[in-house]
C-alpha cells in the first residue's frame, strides 16, 4: 500500500509593509544632494552627448583621426628612441664622447646665431652707428684733442730725456766728479798691484829659483 502525499501549505501574511526610507519625507532635498555626489564617467558623458555644433557622424569621425595621430605619435616615438640608440652606437664606435658632442651643438648654435636675421639686422644696424659716430664732428674734434695731447706728451718726455742726459754730462765734466773719479782709479790701482805683488810671492818662494826639478837617478 503506497501512502498519498499530502502538499505542505505555509500561510503568508496578506499584508507587507513597505522599507522605511533612510530619508524622512521632511528632508526631500537629501536625496538629490546625495545623488550629486555620485562620480561620473566624463568620458562616457562625451560619448553620449555630442558636442555643441557637431553630428554624431562628425563627432565619431573626428575621434577616429584623434585615434589614427596618436597612434603615429607613439610610432614616430618608437621610431626616435631607435635612431637616438643607433646614434649612439656610432659615436662609441667613432670614439665621440659627450663634450665632442656639446662642442659641436655649441658651435652649430653659433652658425645659426651669425645666419640668423636678427644677428645680420643687429650688426648692419652697429656698423651704420659706428660710420656715423667716426664720421660725426664731435668724434673728429675728440680725436684730434687726444692727438694733440700725445704730441705734447711725447715732446715734453723727450725734454726731460734731454734735460737729464745734459745734466749728467755736466756732472762728468765737474772737477767734484773728475777727483772722485781720479780717486777711485788711484784706489784700484793700489789694490791690483797689491794683489800681482803677493802672487808672484806665492809662485817665486826664495832659494827656489828657476832650477827645473831633477829626476831621481834608480841605484
């Protein structure tokens, strides 16, 4: 015999309550101001949202050139850094080392400098200067000034050149200068001769004489 089964009943009650809101319906203003809160994708704003003037249709195609550029950015980077390796390389092989190579970028910057049109405007505009200072009377009158006053120069050092020379010469003919000088030479007289005198004393000593030494004669 096979028992018959019974269903289960449960009993729900009728009534549910509705959740209690975390804001109490005096204070309808704290759930926009909590939803302001909420971060938003920018992005994904743009994407939406069109900007102002454009289609969708030109929106998206100028994101597809924006995407392609900075694509052949990165590609043209990849590209540098290659070429800056290879560089390098051929600068350790050729021996360069770095200050050859800022000697070279400083002398290149100065080419670039003199070839430059501001340089070639700046030294035509002093060169004009400098004609119209050297050709301005004020210049001429100023030189001629400095002129003079070397002649002068020269001219009174010549003078005082002169003037000593002479006053030496006068000095040498004085019969003060001509007995300090005669003493002198009476003096140096005295001493040599007191020297000759106790050389040959030194070299002639008495009983010596002129005899040549004699050999020892061998037994």
């Amino acid at each position: 015999m096979f028992m018959e089964e019974t269903p289960l009943e449960v009993s729900l009650p009728l009534s549910v309550k509705p959740l209690a809101s975390p804001f109490p319906s005096d204070c309808p203003g704290l759930l926009s101001d909590a939803m302001t809160d909420v971060p938003v994708d920018s992005a994904a704003a743009a994407r939406t949202s069109a900007p102002e003037g454009l289609t969708l249709a030109e929106e998206e195609e100028l994101r597809s050139e924006l995407a392609k550029v900075e694509e052949e950015i990165g590609t043209l980077r990849q590209v540098l850094a290659a070429k800056e390796r290879h560089c390098g390389e051929l600068k350790r092989k050729l021996g360069l080392t770095p200050l050859d190579g800022l000697k070279q970028n400083l002398s290149k910057s100065w080419h670039d400098v003199q070839v430059s049109s501001a340089y070639l405007s700046a030294s035509s505009t002093l060169e004009d200067w400098n004609e119209k200072l050297t050709q301005s009377e004020a210049y001429k009158k100023t030189q001629e000034t400095l002129s003079q006053a070397g002649q002068k120069t020269s001219a009174a050092l010549s003078n005082v050149g002169s003037v000593i020379s002479r006053k030496l010469g006068d000095m040498r003919n004085s019969a003060t200068f001509k007995s300090f000088e005669d003493r002198v030479g009476t003096i140096k007289s005295r001493v040599v001769g007191s020297r000759e005198n106790s050389t040959e004393g030194l070299h002639s000593p008495s009983g010596a004489g002129d005899k040549p030494p004699q050999d020892n004669a061998p037994f």
